[in-house]
C-alpha cells in the first residue's frame, strides 16, 4: 500500500519500491481497500529485500518493528527512517467479520497516506535539495515490508517460540533412549533402502526431513525464486558459505562434540559400519580417513569411531 500511495501522490517527485524480508502473495484486501480510492495495486508483486540491494536509494522506510530490527545496512549516504504502522493481516484475523477486517486494512491505508504526503519534505531535510517536483524526482526508494510477512513474523506460535528448547529436548531424549534401550538404535538402522546390500537412504530421516521441509516447500513462491537467482552476489554469497566454509564448519562442531564433550559419554570403544563413499572401491582391511574397511554380512562397510561417522560425512 505504501508504495501504491508514493507513485499514486508522489509519482512525479519519488520512485517508490517496496520488498519485502519474507515476501509472500499480494494481500488481496490491500488490493481491494486500495481500489476503493482509486490506486490499482493489483499488479504490484511481492518481493524480497536482496532483489532490491543493486539499487542506489536515497531513502529507506521502515513500516513496522520487525522490519526496522532484521533491516539490512544500505551502503552510501541512504538515510533510513522508521515509520510503524499497525499491522492490518494481524488485526484482521481476529476480526468478527470481513467488513470489520476491511476497516483495519482502511484505517492503515490513510496512515500510509497522510505519512506520504510528507515524504518529499523529508528527503529534502535530509539530501539539501529544494522542494521541487524537478530535483527529486527518483529520490526515494520505500522498501516496505509485507504486511502478511510481519503477521508471520509477531505471530510466533508457542512451538516456534521455545523452539531451541524442543531441540535440546529431543537431544537428551534420544540419548537417554540410546542408552536405555540400546537396541532401539539397530531397529531404525535396520530401516533403510539398500543398494547391493548396502543400506544407503535411513527411512526414518528421510520422514523426517519430509515433514520438517513440506511446510516450508508449500509456502515457496518458485518465480521468485527464480527471480532472486539473478542476484548474483547474495547468491555467489550463500553458495559459497554453504560450500566452501560449512563442511569446515561442521568439521569443527563435530570434533568438539563428538570427539571431545560427549566421547565418554558415547563410549571410547563405540564404533560406527557406513557404506563406502560414492566411487571409493577399497578392499578389505584398507584405511581411510578415520576407519578401516571390514566385511559385515558380506559387504565392505567403513568401520569408524562413533562420532568418525559424522566426520567423514561432513566431507563426503
């Protein structure tokens, strides 16, 4: 809405842009609150931040908390102001009818409105241009956040909120499980899809992993995503820290834990049997890395400490 309003009122004086930290779909009652007073925002797209970081903003507008708190540092001389509004998806949903949730969504919109209409004097404070529709014109970029993005953001549920505390949880509880009831632990390696033999896909992750990764997966919106690929450098960025400083990385977390805290309490005698590296055709009684290569149930499987396993995984 805050960027329909800047090209609607202040077109002529101000580029406006608007983005998102989580963008989602366009909100269908901005569009139709927007509509009511003559500003078509209906073929304005959600967008992300980092599509945004190439251009050279003079100003940035900050439309709530959340926003102001995770937004990223501008290089140059870009001014940033934060300007909170209330937020008309987290209103609305606890609204007792679709008129009541429309009037949050109006209410809001004449905030924004009135807030517009001192941009120009703003961006001249703060540049020492005059106030003429001439030299600002392209002053001033509004990266506002989606409204529905900041409701995800506020409206943390009581799992996502304490979710460190489930996770440590869950770690003491398969602990305590692996040294009880020890044979639990051969149950779920015994489920596993085998390759010549070989057990190379865990079941029970592999469900796992579907359930921790479908929410996430329903919500992509895969054309932006494509769209965010041309951002070379945030996308150079994340391949090369998952690439080339991650495995480093899970090297050194594993040796702490793994090799250091938890060796006596895993057991210094505990051993791991993982199947052999793609491509690796070693014979029996051959080392790598941290284990040597044993027959088990007739097939070559790596022998290594408990906590190698992970070791070896990191660069595998």
């Amino acid at each position: 809405m805050a960027e329909g309003w800047a090209r609607h009122l202040k077109g002529d004086a101000i580029e406006a842009f608007s983005a998102g930290i989580v963008p989602f779909a366009l909100d269908p009652r901005a569009v139709r609150v927007m509509n009511e007073i003559g500003v078509d925002i209906s073929k304005h797209r959600s967008k992300h931040l980092r599509e945004l970081m190439d251009v050279d903003f003079d100003l940035v507008v900050t439309v709530c908390d959340h926003a102001s708190e995770h937004c990223p540092v501008f290089p140059g001389n870009t001014a940033v102001l934060h300007k909170g509004f209330d937020d008309p998806p987290k209103l609305a949903a606890n609204a007792d009818s679709e008129e009541e949730a429309l009037a949050h969504y109006r209410r809001v919109r004449d905030e924004i409105t009135t807030f517009v209409e001192t941009l120009t004097e703003y961006l001249g404070r703060k540049t020492g241009r005059q106030q003429t529709l001439e030299t600002t014109t392209r002053a001033v970029g509004v990266p506002a956040i989606d409204t529905q993005s900041t409701a995800e953001g506020k409206g943390l549920g009581f799992f996502e909120k304490y979710l460190t505390v489930w996770v440590i949880l869950c770690i003491a509880e398969g602990i305590v499980i692996g040294k009880v009831f020890p044979y639990v632990a051969s149950v779920l390696d015994g489920l596993a899809i085998s390759v010549k033999g070989a057990p190379v896909v865990s079941v029970p992750i592999a469900v796992c992993l579907f359930f921790m990764m479908y929410p996430i997966m329903v919500k992509i919106d895969f054309a932006e995503v494509l769209e965010a690929g041309k951002s070379v450098r945030p996308v150079g960025l994340i391949l090369f820290i998952n690439w080339a400083i991650k495995p480093f990385g899970m090297y050194a977390i594993s040796l702490l834990f793994l090799g250091s805290l938890f060796h006596n309490l895993i057991g210094p005698d505990a051993v791991d049997h993982i199947k052999l590296p793609l491509g690796l055709d070693l014979p029996v009684g051959a080392a790598h890395g941290a284990g040597k290569v044993i027959l088990v149930d007739g097939i070559r499987m790596l022998e290594v400490p408990c906590g190698g396993a992970t070791l070896l995984a990191a660069f595998s």
